[in-house]
C-alpha cells in the first residue's frame, strides 16, 4: 500500500504512523485533490451558434486532508502538534511513496484548515483530529526516478555509432536522442553540456530549437534548464545571454520521441547529457 510523506525543510511526517506504528501521524479516507487538477478553457465566441475552442490552462491543485493524531499522553500530544504546526507553516512537499520506492512529490503551502471542536475532534489527552488544506502551485506530480540519456564525444566519429554513416567532420558531433518519458505529462529536460565544445543545439522531436552559441573549454560544464529557463556554467555564472533569440525551451512528450543534440569542435572528453523527471497528472 501507499504512503504519504509530508516534508518541511527540517523534518519528515510520515502520515501513515498510526497504523504502522500505533502512535503519531496518520491521513484518515476522505483525502480530496489527487485526481486530474482543474483547467481554464478559452473559447472564441463569434456570431454563429457555439464557440471555437482555444487553448487551455491546467491550475493549481487544491489538497485536502484528513488527519488524526494520536500521541501517550498529553505532552506528547502537544509536542507532536507543535511539530505539525511547524511542519505546515511554510513551503512543504507532499510525498506519495509507492510500493516500489518511487515517490512521486508535489510542493504545497497551507491555505486553511487546522481547526477543531474541543470535546469532538479532540480532548486534549491522546487524540486530535483536523483537516488540512494545501494548493499547489505546480499542478503536477514529479517522479524522484530521473531518465537521463547521454551522448559521448568523440573525435572521429558522430556521438552515436548507429549514426555512423553520416558525413560530419571529426570535431562535429551529431546524435540522435531517444526519449522515453514514462509520465503522462510533460517533462522539461536539463541539459548539462561538458566541455570542450561550442554552438549546442537541441532540437525537439517536432522541429522546436534550442541553441547557445558559446564555447566551454575542457572541464567546464553547462547547464540549460528548461524549466527554470536557466543557462548556467560550473561556477554558476549566468550565461543566457548567449542563447539565440526567443529560445525554445521545448518539452518531452510522454511515451517514445526522438530528439537531435549537436556540439561542435569536441574532444572524447566532450558529452551532452539529457535528464527528465517524469510528471503525472494524477497518482493513487
């Protein structure tokens, strides 16, 4: 069976702890918010009957949930709530542990809830029930499993050997990236580019490209990430500003795709590595 987690910055509720346990956290049914999140849809209204669809917009996701406590005594009942408090009075994350060890995370504040009715939800010795309510901005759930691909430079050859038969100069590498994204949703991969090498292009499955046009000597390292729409060296230094016009920062779509990268003037110490962390809409 499944497990949620709820995480501060400093500590760890494990709100399936009654029932392993006997004693601390547990999130009682009735749990709401895990399903498809809501959408704005646009639509053109013109003089005819009906309306044109044009686009949507996927909103943040409303948490509620049930939660009982259970403590010794009194004390222990006032110092697990004052964890509680502490817990979820800041940003945290929502953690669903599954069975086979992957956890699938979204980040959440409090919007309300907390309440209780002295002599009904709790008494003030042992138990202590309540509801919680959390939004996430991120209306997804992000996977902790990383898919990453990897391409190695090389001097005579493109990066990949089932490519060989391309004419590309031997400081060109060209390669043609297979991507699996296990999610149903979209993924923004990061690219992290190791030098020596100039002029990285990604290009999506589509025909959308991303290109900067800077060089790293050897030892240096790059790193595009897509949704942040950061580009950054080792030494953290910004280096957007050598990104082409408008870039494309594109995603990865569920299931097989396949992307191009290429690097120019490279060594075999030269690689382009792509990682993702598979997102869902809903989890169970």
């Amino acid at each position: 069976m499944p497990k949620l987690l709820l995480s501060s910055g400093t500590d760890t509720l494990d709100l399936n702890e009654i029932a392993d346990k006997g004693l601390g956290y547990q999130a009682k049914r009735g749990a709401t918010g895990f399903g498809l999140p809501p959408v704005t849809v646009q639509w053109l209204e013109g003089a005819g009957d009906g309306a044109v669809y044009r686009r949507k917009r996927v909103q943040p996701r409303d948490i509620d949930l049930a939660l009982e406590v259970l403590a010794r005594n009194r004390d222990d009942l006032q110092a697990r709530l004052s964890r509680l408090a502490l817990a979820v009075s800041d940003r945290c994350t929502l953690t669903l542990l599954n069975d086979d060890g992957i956890r699938w995370t979204t980040t959440v504040y409090r919007t309300g809830g907390g309440e209780f009715t002295y002599g009904v939800e709790t008494n003030g010795e042992r138990e202590f029930e309540t509801v919680l309510s959390f939004r996430a901005p991120d209306p997804y759930w992000t996977s902790s499993a990383t898919q990453s691909r990897r391409i190695t430079g090389a001097t005579s050859a493109p990066f990949l050997s089932n490519l060989a038969k391309l004419n590309v100069a031997a400081s060109q590498a060209i390669g043609e990236i297979l991507l699996d994204n296990s999610g149903d949703a979209e993924a923004y991969p990061i690219w992290t580019v190791y030098g020596p090498g100039k002029t990285f292009t990604a290009i999506s499955p589509s025909g959308e490209r991303l290109r900067w046009n800077g060089t790293l000597a050897a030892g240096e390292v790059l790193t595009i990430d897509t949704k942040k729409g950061t580009v950054v060296d080792q030494s953290g230094a910004n280096r957007y500003n050598e990104l082409d016009a408008a870039p494309r920062f594109w995603t990865v779509k569920p299931g097989l795709s396949t992307a191009e990268a290429s690097l120019l003037s490279i060594t075999s110490k030269s690689a382009i590595v792509c990682s993702w962390q598979p997102r869902k809409w809903m989890v169970v």
